[in-house]
C-alpha cells in the first residue's frame, strides 16, 4: 500500500485514550483546499506538534470520493 508521505502531514488535534484505552475525536475541520488521503496516530507530547515527531502507530487511507 502507498502511504502519504510525512512531509505532507498536518496536525489535528489530540486525544487521551480513557482508562479502558478508548478514545473518539470528531468534527476535525481540514484546512481550506486540503483534501485527506490517510490519517495517522502518532504519540506526541501533551502539548502536540505541528508534524509527527515519532513513529506511526496507527494508519488508515481515506476512500476516493469519501
């Protein structure tokens, strides 16, 4: 599978997984113009980063035309 590359990432958001280690996020607007092709789960430091600092734990591609 072709992966997006890391150089196109943007941030959109944290979450903390719950004791259960359950966690949801929604209505993450995308920038104007941006049309997502994957997204990805990276653990960052609390106060979150622009671009990934550390490995992907997590990845998903979007569909064409989702």
């Amino acid at each position: 599978m072709d992966y997006p590359s890391a150089r196109c990432a943007l941030g959109c958001g944290g979450f903390k997984p719950d004791e259960h280690g359950n966690a949801v996020m929604m209505d993450q607007k995308m920038p104007a113009g941006v049309e997502a092709k994957a997204f990805a789960i990276t653990v960052e430091k609390e106060e979150g980063s622009d671009k990934p600092t550390s490995p992907v734990m997590l990845m998903g591609t979007v569909p064409a035309g989702a």
